[in-house]
C-alpha cells in the first residue's frame, strides 16, 4: 500500500469533524424526533445525552487511533484489535453500508431542500410502486420512487467527487472554507430565531410521562446518533495528519463540543420559534421557521443555507471515507483500479469511485430516513467494539507508547459500552416489533447484517485462493 503524505493539519482535521457530522440530519430529523418524542424538555435533554455519549466514544477511540495513525483509521485498529477476518468484516461493512449510505443520505437532503425552490421530478404512486425489489424476510424496496431526488443526490455526488480526485489540496481548502461558511450562517440563524421569536410563544420543559414510549424513544435516538455520526472519520484520514499524536485527540474534542453546542441551541431556538404540533407536521422544520419570521423569503434563503451546509458534509464524507475502502482494497485486492492513486497528487482515485459509484446504487433502495436507519445500527455495533478493543489493547501490550490516554478508564470506556449494548438490543427488539406490526415495510437492522454476512464467503474464498497459489509457488 502506498503511503499517502501527512498533509492535513488542526484546522483542517477539526474542519473535516465538524463538516462530517453536521450535515443534513440536523434539518430533517426535528421532525420525525417530535413526533416520536413529543415532549420538549425531553427532545433538548436527549440532544445532551447523545453529545456526551458520543465523546465519550470518540474520546476512547482516539487513544487507539493515537496509537496506530494509518490510512485507513478504524479499518486498521480493528486488525490490532482482532485480527483480520473481523478487520475484514468492518472494511466490507464500511463500503457496503457505513461509509456509502452515509454519503447517499447527506446528499439526498440537498435535493430534497432544492424541492423547496423547485419542485422535481417524480413519477406516479401506482408506477413507483410498480417496479419492486422484494428481499424475504427483510421487506420490499421501490427503486424509482422520488426519482428526481435521487437523479439530484447523484449528480452532486459526482461534482464533488471530481473535485477529491482532482486535488486533495483543493478538497482541504473547500472543507475548510465551506465549514467557516457553514457555522457562520447557522450561528446567524439561530440568532435570527431567537431574536424573533414571538411573545406568545413559550417552551413547556416540564417532562411529560405520558409522551414516553420505547419504539418512539428508540426512533428518536437513532435520528440524533445519525446526527452525531461522521466523527469517526477523522481516524480515515489519521496517515494524512501531520501530528496525530496531538491533533486527532484535539479535533474530536473540540469539534464535537461545537457539534453539541450547536445542535441544543439549534433545537432550543427551533422550538422557540414554533410549536411542537407544527414542528411534527412540517416536512422542511427550518425554512418554515423562518418563514414564519420573514414571510415570502426566508423559507427560500434557509433552504440554500441548508444545501450550503449539506455540501460541505458531502465533500468531507467524500474525502475521508474513501481512505478506509483503499486500505480495505489494498488488502484484498479484486482489481487493481480500486487500488490506484494518482502518481503526482497520491490520492486513491480508485476508492473514491469506488465509494461514489456504490453510494449512488444505494441511493435507488430508498429514501433519506431508510437509509440513515440501515446504516446507524451497523454503525454503533462497530463503536461499541472499537471502545472494547481499547481496553483489549492495554490489557495485551500495557507498556505500549501512547500519546493520548482515554480518561477516566477503565470507567468511561465501559460506560460508552455498556451504552452501546442496551441501545443494539432496544433497537433490534423494537424493529423487529415494527415489523411484525406492519409499521415498517422491512427490518433495517437486519438487512444491515445481511449485507455484512454477503462478505463473509469472499474473506474465505480469498484466503483459499492465496493458499493454493502459495502451494503452486513452492517447489
């Protein structure tokens, strides 16, 4: 494997945090969040929760990803951790799923908001649910339904994916420049709510117990982990960062700390501006907010900050996710075009098509809300390892260097662990309870596994196919 140059300094590398993660969802999920949660106090509670859980992962991954700053990141801690078949099984899971749906459903958001301005294309129902893709056991999927949409989602996927193999520089300096860009306008609309919020208008934070219900609290959760999810990615691009050792610790640090910070003022203004009934009947929360402050524009100028900000999502995800899909390529290698990288810029030009390509098949399966649940459960099955495989590693190799120690351990990383299980398990009970209820049309968490297990026989075949060529080999 070609060794990329370490190129990616503080700024950038906190830039590519705060890029990943805030995104799309932070636009679209309020929604759904309110109408599975419907409660105030409790929606603005559980947006604290889930930014200290998350530190909490990404404070104890960052001591491994101290420890071994590859290409590849997580790809590679899991083959320190556990060797290579479940390093294998990540890589497969990270490009089947993680990584590309992740991609898609960021996209997607930029053309469903671009609805606002213009409305797009879309086939009749009785067509879209004509063409369909049934898996047994696991649901039904409509591959043309909102067409437009998905034509929109592909073509920015493909502009910004021109931009990433043309010049990593270029992909930096777009990063950070679109993350200034970024915190600066949603800083600025969420001044504008609450400065113009009406008189009338007061939050009950008082928690409500009859609004409690598991599904919906489950729901609710997986929407804002979607929020939160992209941090990871900074361990991606951990051989390109100039001093690991100091700055990937730092970069989730503070960059998660501004993702948290903004995501509770963000919600707090929102309800502040309108009432929980209409935040859970509007399908675009924040251009109708500030509609209701500047009636006749000021849907359409959130709208574009919404696209500004979902693009500077894309490209970070883009840049980043690409790094893992090589490391993986370069170890099990079907053709040397995913492995190639470009002789005058090193940058894996074969991957990021790769991912752009495969995210784009991904788009036809579903909608915005089917993809981020396929990808959230695999997700944190995966967090909640990499966080047992810290303690693995200090229990194996204790006097090992590490520049950066997970505080509070061993207490904190079992927390996060611990965490991680009992939501896994309330996630796949309620799923399976959805099914069978008829509320959803497929089990997302398990459709998730089934494409990681379709990976499973080319691990196997791939070992046997190198054993026998290493028997042809010997004399």
């Amino acid at each position: 494997m070609i060794q990329l140059p370490r190129r990616f300094g503080l700024l950038t590398v906190i830039a590519i945090v705060i890029g990943d993660v805030i995104g799309s969802g932070i636009f679209v999920k309020p929604s759904s969040i309110a109408q599975q949660v419907p409660d105030v106090g409790l929606i603005l509670f559980l947006w604290l929760m889930v930014g200290l859980v998350t530190m909490m992962g990404a404070l104890t991954n960052a001591e491994a990803a101290s420890m071994f700053p590859e290409t590849g990141g997580q790809y590679i801690l899991f083959k320190k951790m556990y060797g290579p078949l479940f390093a294998y099984l990540y890589g497969w899971a990270s490009f089947i799923v993680i990584n590309t749906a992740g991609i898609a459903s960021i996209a997607y958001v930029a053309a469903y908001y671009l609805d606002y301005f213009y409305p797009l294309y879309r086939l009749s129902p009785e067509y879209e649910q004509s063409f369909v893709i049934h898996l047994p056991f696991i649901g039904n999927f409509y591959y043309l339904e909102h067409i437009g949409r998905k034509l929109v989602t592909i073509l920015i996927l493909l502009f910004f994916t021109v931009i990433n193999v043309s010049n990593s520089k270029w992909a930096g300096n777009w990063q950070r420049g679109l993350t200034a860009y970024k915190l600066l306008l949603l800083v600025s609309l969420m001044l504008i709510w609450f400065w113009f919020q009406p008189q009338s208008q007061s939050m009950d934070l008082s928690l409500n117990n009859e609004s409690f219900n598991l599904m919906g609290l489950v729901s609710a959760l997986a929407g804002m982990f979607w929020c939160f999810d992209g941090w990871n990615n900074v361990s991606f691009v951990s051989g390109e960062i100039k001093h690991p050792e100091t700055i990937i610790w730092k970069s989730l640090f503070y960059g998660l700390l501004t993702c948290t910070a903004i995501y509770f003022l963000f919600n707090w203004a929102l309800l502040g501006v309108m009432p929980l009934s209409e935040i859970q009947s509007s399908d675009f929360v924040a251009a109708q907010a500030t509609e209701k402050i500047w009636p006749g524009w000021g849907g359409s100028l959130v709208s574009a900050i919404v696209i500004f900000s979902v693009l500077s999502a894309v490209n970070g995800n883009i840049l980043s996710c690409s790094r893992v899909s090589y490391s993986f390529f370069c170890d099990y290698q079907v053709s040397h075009k995913l492995t190639y990288v470009h002789e005058q810029s090193r940058i894996p030009v074969g991957a990021v098509w790769a991912n752009t390509l495969w995210a784009i098949a991904l788009i036809f399966i579903g909608s915005f809300d089917q993809l981020t649940e396929l990808l959230i459960f695999i997700s944190w099955f995966f967090y909640g390892m990499s966080a047992l495989g810290v303690i693995l590693l200090r229990k194996r190799i204790p006097n090992a260097e590490r520049s950066f120690r997970v505080p509070w351990y061993p207490w904190l990383p079992l927390v996060f662990i611990i965490f991680c299980t009992f939501y896994l398990g309330l996630t796949l009970f309620t799923d399976i309870q959805a099914y069978w209820s008829g509320q959803q049309t497929y089990i997302k968490s398990l459709l998730g596994f089934l494409l990681i297990i379709i990976g499973i026989p080319f691990y196997y075949k791939r070992n046997h196919n190198s054993k026998s060529h290493q028997n042809d080999s010997k004399p």
